[in-house]
C-alpha cells in the first residue's frame, strides 16, 4: 500500500486521485440511475436540469469538507490546548487545516443544493434523492484513498484480527498519522464495503420508488446509525470528543433526525408523482 504512484517523473499521491475519482463515480452513478429511471419519472424539472444542481452541490461540498476541519480542531484544541505542546507554528498549521472532513462535505453540498433550488426554483427532494445514490458511491471510493492516506484508522487490535491493518515503517511516508507496525482496526475499508452495500440498496429503493426524500432519508438515516457506532472504534487523534460523543457522532444524530424527516415527513407520504397526460392516457 504505497502512498504515492509515480506519473511522469512525479510522485502523486494515491489518496489524492481516490478523491477526485470518487466525484467522478459519484457523478457518473447518479447520472446513469437517473436515465435507468426513465424518461417517465419526473424527478426533474427537464433532463438537463440535474447536472447543473450536482455541480452546484459538489462545489459547496468541497468548501464545507475543507472548512469544517479547522472550525472543529480550532475548537477542540481551545479546550485541550495542552495536546500540542512542543508543536512548532508549521506543525500547528498542518493539525488545524491539514484535514478534510466528510460530513463538512454532506453539509455543503445541502447548502449547494438549497442555493441551486433558490437561484432555479428546483424542487429538493428529488434532487436529494439522486444525490444520495452518488454520494454513496463517491464515498466509498474516497474512503480508499483514506486507507492510502493513513487516516481515519482504527483502535489498536490483536495482529491476529482478520480486520487488521499494519502500516509499515518509514522510509514510506505517509500524509496522516498512523503509528506504523502497529496493527489498527481497517476502519477505511470497513466503510467502504458499507458504503458500496449502501450504494446498492439505495439504487434498489430510488428505481422502485416514487417517494420524493425516501432514498435521501435512508442514505442519512442509515449511515449516521453506521458512523455513530463506527467512531467508537475510531482510533486517530483529534477527534473532537465532548461529554463522551465525538464531534461525527453529535453529526450523526442530527443527521439521522433529517433522514426521519426526509423519510416520515409530510411531502415524501405522497406516494405517486403526477404522471404525464401522455402517460395517463
């Protein structure tokens, strides 16, 4: 598991190019769901209409991973300030802002998708439906590239553990903070085969359904639950802890109590969209 691939004389790193092939994924899925719908479905206001949104979505997706880390670490390390004693000014920066957080994602691409429904006048739902199919998908592969990166571990197990993971020695560098030789839980490669069984049950749900927020409603409910018990098997630093909860398990639940909404909630009980007057007849 080598961190970095050499592409035309320079070394890449891996965790880098998961990402952008998990955008990638993450587009192409939602766009091939949404044509195996069909054309009679009215998940959008025309066929050219989702495209755009997701743009919008994956934009503010990327300002909210980015921003979310050092608001939190920022905040932590205000309680905890003796955490980075001995830390030099550059080490302190790279603590602070060398993060990207998933769920910062999540929330910024909300907020994409609500500045998108305002500037266009969209309807949410649907576009959060097909949204969530995607970022299913993307999610799982980017969590590759955490297992690349060295980050998002987990706790300390017996090497015996089938689950394990042991990070080997320098000279192989690694861009976070994995003790090497230390066997760790596989939390990244635990999530994304959650994540791809997650994908497919919500490709399976959005083609049987017509009910507008349920794919959506599952894809948070679902994944907070998973997240919310997965943290405590976290094992890297700076996660934010407070009265026993970290920072993703207090996300969790608010996230889980939208996908209550998405799913129970007024709108998504109308359970068939207007069909077509071609389609009636």
């Amino acid at each position: 598991m080598h961190p970095f691939i050499t592409f035309v004389g320079r070394e890449i790193p891996v965790y880098g190019l998961m990402a952008l092939l998990g955008a990638l994924f993450a587009f192409a899925s939602a766009r091939v769901v949404l044509l195996m719908k069909g054309k009679t479905a009215p998940e959008v206001r025309r066929e050219s209409e989702f495209p755009l949104a997701q743009l919008f979505a994956i934009a503010a997706a990327l300002v909210g991973a980015v921003a979310l880390g050092p608001i939190k670490n920022l905040f932590y390390l205000l309680i905890h300030p003796s955490i980075m004693s001995g830390y030099t000014f550059w080490e302190y920066l790279r603590t602070i802002f060398g993060e990207i957080i998933f769920f910062g994602g999540v929330i910024g691409g909300f907020a994409g998708m609500l500045i998108y429904r305002r500037i266009f006048a969209a309807k949410l739902r649907p576009m959060l439906d097909i949204s969530a199919v995607g970022v299913s998908l993307g999610h799982a592969v980017g969590r590759v590239g955490c297992y690349f990166a060295g980050c998002c571990y987990g706790i300390e197990v017996h090497a015996e553990n089938p689950l394990a993971l042991v990070y080997p020695a320098p000279p192989l560098h690694y861009p976070a903070s994995a003790p090497p030789g230390v066997p760790l839980l596989n939390i990244p490669l635990m999530e994304s085969g959650f994540l791809l069984l997650l994908h497919g049950i919500l490709v399976a749900v959005y083609l049987r359904t017509r009910r507008r927020g349920l794919t959506a409603g599952l894809y948070l409910l679902l994944y907070a639950l998973w997240r919310f018990v997965i943290e405590f098997y976290r094992g890297d630093t700076l996660r934010g802890e407070y009265f026993g909860l970290s920072t993703s398990q207090y996300i969790s639940l608010a996230a889980a109590a939208v996908g209550l909404w998405l799913i129970f909630g007024r709108e998504s009980r109308r359970t068939r969209l207007p069909h077509s007057k071609h389609h009636a007849a």
